[in-house]
C-alpha cells in the first residue's frame, strides 16, 4: 500500500511527485524547495542549491 493511498489528496500528489523525480532541490541559505537546480532562489536570491537525493 502506497502512502499517498492514505493522505489527503494534495499530500498524496506531492508524496507521488517527489518519488518520480528522485531529487529534492533546496536553498543552501534559506532552505525553501525548489523545483529544479538551475537559477537562483526566488526567497532569497541565493544561487546555492542543495540537490539532495531521495
């Protein structure tokens, strides 16, 4: 049984999305998720990205 099966739709989706992409991606300085490591962060312009595998 998947997790997602049990959660709130909208949790679920993330949990789902999050398995297929394999990587998270977050500031180094402010820690907000991106969704990819290229540019900066939208929160705090930094340009250090954290990819860190699931």
């Amino acid at each position: 049984m998947k997790i997602s099966s049990v959660l709130p739709d909208s949790i679920g989706r993330h949990l789902d999305d999050a398995d297929r992409s394999g990587v998270h991606y977050e500031c180094r300085r402010c820690g907000t998720t991106l969704s990819d490591d290229r540019g900066s962060c939208p929160a705090c312009g930094s340009g250090d990205v954290a990819a860190i595998p699931l």
